[in-house]
C-alpha cells in the first residue's frame, strides 16, 4: 500500500480517498467527539470549511457525481427531492444516519452541508451555502444549497 500524506500532496486527494475504507465507529468517534475535543466551540464553521476544501479537490459536474461521493465515502444516500429557482433540497438517508440519530451523541452535518455547496457552487457557477435540518421522524437530513 502507497502512504501519501495529504499535507505534502494536495492533488492525491481523490487517489487517497479510493484506497480508504473508513469504519463508520472510527469515523464517528474521530468526528463527533475527537475533533469538537480539539476544535472546541468552532468545530462547525472548521468542518463546514474543511467541507468546501474537500470539494475543491473532485471534478464534480453533475448532480449524480455528488450522490456517487457521498455513496462512497459513507455519508449516506443523498437525493435531489426539489429544484427551485435560486435552491436546491436534497435528503441525506440511510443506515449512516439512523445510527447517528439513534444514538444520544450531538452530531451535525456541517462537513456534508459544505462539500455540497461547493460542489452545487461549481455546478451552478454561483455562490452557495449550505444549512442542514435534521429531520428526526424521517430518518434524514434535509440540505438546503441556496445560491444566487
């Protein structure tokens, strides 16, 4: 196996995130209590960012390009449920996310939220952010990317 270390090579990004198979406790633990340890109060707004730096690295040019990331880093299934004018709704499902929400950990989706309003910025070719709801009774997060 080949050890890139992503600080001294930025454009292995994407070659180093196919070789990695990620546990969902490891990541969990290493997201959710590890990295808030160290951050502290701003551990949204770094993982938010840390988020649209990610995106940077993919060529992302269409919507199922997006889904397919999400797919294979473990994040969930992603899915575009409305399209209006000037916002996109997506919902993050799947057994990622009923473990997290079955579990008494705080947790959020300021990472995801962040990939994907860079990456609608680079579909859209307009600013865009981000905001996430967590929908508890359905098992999902809802993604609201709102460019201009």
């Amino acid at each position: 196996m080949e050890w890139i270390l992503v600080h001294e090579n930025k454009q292995a990004i994407p070659k180093i995130l196919n070789q990695i198979k990620l546990s969902g406790a490891g990541y969990d633990i290493l997201r959710y209590v590890c990295l808030p340890d160290l951050l502290g109060e701003d551990t949204e707004k770094i993982l938010y960012v840390m988020g649209k730096n990610l995106a940077r690295s993919f060529q992302l040019n269409r919507i199922e390009d997006i889904v397919q990331f999400f797919q294979q880093r473990g994040w969930g299934n992603l899915t575009l449920i409305q399209e209006k004018k000037s916002e996109l709704i997506f919902e993050l499902e799947g057994e990622p996310i009923i473990q997290r929400l079955d579990t008494n950990i705080e947790h959020d989706y300021r990472l995801e939220s962040g990939f994907l309003a860079e990456a609608i910025h680079q579909l859209k070719d307009a600013p865009c952010e981000c905001i996430e709801t967590i929908k508890n009774r359905k098992k999902c997060i809802q993604l609201h990317a709102i460019f201009s």
